[in-house]
C-alpha cells in the first residue's frame, strides 16, 4: 500500500492514507462472478504480516471461497429488495 500512497502519479485518496495509518500494509483484491453479479472483495493485512502465510494454498482457497460467500450475499440483498 506504502508503493500506491507515495506514488506521484497516484491521486490522493484519503481511504488508503487513513488505513495505512491504521497499520495495514498489505492488500489485495479477489474478484467473485455469481450468475453476472460481480465485484471484488479487498483483503487488508498488517504492514508485517508473513507473505507466506498469506500466500499459502489453504489461505488463498479460503479467500476466494469466503470472496464467492460474499458475493452470494450481496446478489442475495440486491435481488430481495
């Protein structure tokens, strides 16, 4: 996140100043596509947080599965309104 924050080229963003201050340091995105319902979930890490673990094989299937889960729910919200 300190790449895309001290990035000149970059425009402000409060949001991304405001949780890298927090102490999140790492981030990535998931994209979920249910039935043409897509979107993307962002993770968030501590700044110190062991890349191997996040980059495990059990860790990322659970962050796909749990990006799907969240996509579902959301689907679900938009189609019961």
């Amino acid at each position: 996140m300190k790449a895309i924050t001290d990035d000149p080229d970059q425009p402000p963003y409060l949001r991304m100043t405001l949780l890298e201050q927090a102490g999140f340091g790492k981030a990535c995105g998931v994209p979920f596509d249910l039935r043409g319902h897509r979107g993307v979930v962002l993770y968030f890490a501590r700044a110190t947080a062991d890349e191997s673990q996040l980059t495990d094989p059990v860790n990322d299937i659970h962050l796909r599965v749990s990006a799907d889960l969240i996509g579902g729910i959301s689907a679900s919200f938009i189609t019961s309104r």
